[in-house]
C-alpha cells in the first residue's frame, strides 16, 4: 500500500521530456527518468484504500499495490517479482499502456492518481540494469507441440506462458523481425526496437524457436502446421479501415500502418522503394487515436511543412465527462506528446472528396463540418453543416481509422468460422476446430497492448489444459507470487 500518509505528503511527478525542438530532430525515445528517490515517493502515494479498483481496471490484473508498497520500501526485485507474477512484458506496457488503472485509482478521486505506469516501467527497467531479468527454461519438457502464429504481445505472451508449461514453442512471424506491432506499428519515439530485441533474446534463451519470413497460408503451407499438437493464432487485426470517398485513390492518400512501418523499417537500414514521406508536404491525419498521434509525431520528425489532424467525433471535455464517472475510462480531452510538437487539430470535421492533379497526385481535399444527432435507443445520425465546405491544400493524407478486422487468409484454409464482428469466432480461446485457438485482437478486434498480452496468457492456459489435462498456469491476475 506504500506510506500510510504517503498520498498526503507527496505529489504526483511524472518524468520529464527533452525539448520538443530537440526531440523532433532524431527518432529517440525522448523521456528523462525520474530519480530513484522520485520513484520511491510515488510508491509511497498508494493508499490503504480497501478495495483496490486498479486491480479490476488492469487487464492483467496486476498485483499494483503489492509492488508499490515494494518500491515504497526500495525492495526493487521483490517489486519485480510480483510485476512479473502478472505481466509477461512491463517494458511494453511501462512505456505504451494508457493505464487504465490510473483512472481508476482511488487517489484520482480527490487528487491526481499514483504514476502506476511509470513506477512499472522503473521496477522492469531496474530489473535489466540489474541482471534479475533472466532466461527461465521449464525444468521438464512434455514433449508437446505448439505453433504460434504471430509474434505481437499477444503471441509472445502466449508463447512464453506455453514454454513454461514445457511445451515446445514455434513462433511464426511474417515479416523480417520479431514483434508485430510493436515492431513496425509503434514509433521508436515511443518504443525503441532494441528494447524488443533485448526480450525476444531471453525468450530464445528459454527455448523458443522463431521464424521469420513464414507467411502461414501463403509461402509455408497451412498443411504443415498439422505436425503440431496445437495452434495459436495471433495475426492480430490487420484488415485496415478505408473511407467511402470520392478520391480516395489518389496518390498521396496512405494508410498510416504503411507509412509507420516504412518509416520504422529504413531507420533500421532497409531500403524502402518509393518511400513515403511527408517532407515539406501540408499533411493531413485523419482520425484522432494513438495511430493518428503517432502520424503526427512521425510528420514532424521526416519534416513536414505543417500537420492538420482531423476527428469526426466532438471534442471531449477538457475534465472528465460526467458521463464516465470514475472509477471508468474517461471521456476526456487527450493532448499526446506528438500533439504538443505541432498540429492543427479539427473536431466534427468530414472529408467529402479527395482532389488531384492530372497525374492522379494528392493537391487537396474538401471538408464539411457535421454534428451528432443522438436519440436514446437509436444509433447517432451525422448531420452536415450547410454552407460547411472547405478546400485544404494537402499533399499527403494519412489514414488511421483503425481495423475492421484479422484478413481471412487463415480462417478460409483452416476452416474457421468468423463472429458478427469480423473476427475469429472462438468459445474461451478455442475455435471450432479444437486444437486451434485464437487471442488478441484476431479474436476480440482491435485493442491494447496490454490487453493482447492477457488474452496470450489466457489463452495460454486453455491450450495447455487442452494438451494436458490440468495446468498450473496462473489465472488473471492470479500470479505465482514470490515469498515476501
């Protein structure tokens, strides 16, 4: 719980980052690290609070006033320990989670909530810097097979839970390099790759095989995955959502996935025929998520001439919406780091035409202003504004409009059945074909890294349960917690 009167004594500090003009110039991670004793202040900020909701806000269900009282006491691997019992990779979630479980904090009720997601992020990178990350090979093998199809958290995390259990673990990745999205969909401002490859590294050493390059369905035959006991499918949601507009073609509308990843891979020495950029291009993001902000921020760093960003919805309230009480997610005004490096960012904004030159090349598009007109018990109507329209000058238009869905490739040739919802279908992790299961966003659709790795480990379980009988592979939020 950390210091009984902590929450009274100390404020909440978050880390600082370097300037913004400094920060723009290179790909970096860009955050400066608090010192030791600054950490120990905010574990000591966790209340005695009974019941903690942080808990049921974590999908993962991390043990958070455990290993802040930890922190609060300067026992950083016991804090490290506990974290682990849960969390198969703080360094992601340390750096990438929206931390649920700060808005449910009950600190946030009168005062600003524990720094629960950078307090994780210092336990886990501690625990590096320290040698107490280690390889941990399973002390017996069961002589089973798995193949994991996809090397995001989602399939890390189940790939790792299942080489615990003593299974042998092949995973199977279709680009050139382990992580999924947080390889090439994650900006290195946000998450260097060598915090990546530091990971995979330990889990090599524990005895997982990857392989790089294998497109199930496609260059490695789904026939051959019938050597192995059990199938994971973790491909994510990669089905990118388009728009119905007149232009959309154009030379110079770009999916943001594309351009993320482009970008991500010539950093790291890959040439890149015909690469996007949006140098001295007027750059317009369309959609106001964490894709459309790391567009924003990417834009910027290749040297954009300006940055629009466009979102349909209303602006959300500076505070939190009455709406979203706490302890749920709010609905409330996110300003990210790539915002405050510069944009122009437009509310209740549609894009009605896409406008070209003679070569089919983007010079523009024309907007309208629209409102929502919402009816309880009926889905809201876009309303467009008469007398609205605009023409913006733009010479590339980013897309990040999310993901409609996993492709098919797989679920076609496996013969998988797809939910209402465009994802593979699957009753606790298993599909209608009973040694093939699915986790992460192929099942659920399009969510958080921190979700994903719950889903893996979930799904972990099951798998094993299915290949043994029994498990002893921790439930959510259940770890295997150390003796303190």
């Amino acid at each position: 719980m950390g210091k009984i009167s902590g929450f009274k004594e100390y404020t909440r500090t978050d880390e600082d980052t370097i300037a913004v003009a400094e920060r723009v110039s290179n790909y970096n991670e860009f955050t400066v690290s608090l010192p030791k004793d600054k950490i120990k202040e905010q574990g000591s900020r966790c209340m005695d609070c009974g019941i903690p909701f942080c808990h049921s806000s974590c999908p993962l269900g991390n043990l958070i006033p455990d290993f802040n009282d930890m922190v609060h006491q300067e026992e950083w691997e016991s804090a490290l320990k506990i974290l682990e019992s849960t969390n198969n990779f703080p360094e992601f979630t340390g750096r990438l989670c929206p931390a649920p479980c700060e808005k449910s904090c009950v600190l946030g009720i009168i005062s600003e909530p524990v720094a629960i997601e950078n307090i994780e992020k210092n336990i886990v990178e501690r625990g590096f810097a320290e040698g107490w990350i280690k390889p941990q090979k399973p002390l017996n093998r069961t002589g089973k097979t798995v193949a994991v199809i996809g090397s995001g958290p989602a399939g890390l995390a189940a790939a790792q839970q299942l080489n615990r259990a003593g299974h042998l673990v092949t995973v199977f990745e279709r680009d050139n390099a382990i992580g999924g999205l947080l390889r090439y969909g994650i900006p290195n401002f946000k998450l260097e790759k060598e915090i990546i490859d530091r990971r995979v590294t330990i889990l090599e050493a524990e005895g997982i095989q990857f392989k790089v390059n294998v497109n199930v369905g496609l260059n490695f035959s789904v026939k051959e995955l019938n050597s192995f006991d059990s199938i994971v499918l973790c491909g994510g949601a990669t089905e990118s959502r388009s728009l119905p507009t007149k232009g959309i073609d154009a030379k110079g509308v770009v999916q943001a996935m594309t351009f993320l990843t482009q970008q991500t891979k010539s950093l790291y020495g890959e040439t890149i025929p015909n690469q996007i950029s949006a140098k001295d291009k007027n750059v317009i993001v369309i959609g106001g998520g964490d894709t459309g902000s790391d567009c924003i921020g990417t834009s910027n760093r290749q040297g954009a001439k300006s940055v629009t960003n466009f979102e349909i919805m209303a602006k959300p309230p500076v505070e939190r919406s009455a709406s979203t009480p706490w302890p749920y997610w709010p609905l409330q005004l996110k300003t990210s780091s790539s915002h405050e490096e510069g944009c122009e960012r437009n509310w209740l904004i549609n894009t009605k035409e896409f406008l070209t030159n003679e070569k089919g090349e983007l010079t523009g598009l024309i907007t309208v202003e629209v409102s929502w007109k919402i009816t309880p018990g009926k889905r809201p109507v876009l309303i467009e504004k008469e007398g609205s329209e605009k023409t913006w000058p733009c010479e590339l238009v980013l897309l990040a409009l999310g993901f409609t869905g996993p492709e098919k490739t797989l679920s076609e040739q496996l013969g998988l059945e797809i939910d209402r919802r465009n994802n593979y279908k699957a009753n606790n992790y298993q599909t209608n074909k009973p040694h093939i299961f699915t986790a992460g966003d192929m099942r659920r659709g399009q969510s958080l890294i921190v979700w994903a790795i719950s889903e893996g480990r979930e799904a972990a379980r099951v798998v094993d349960i299915y290949l043994m009988g029994k498990s002893s592979l921790p439930t959510k939020g259940n770890g295997d917690l150390p003796s303190l």
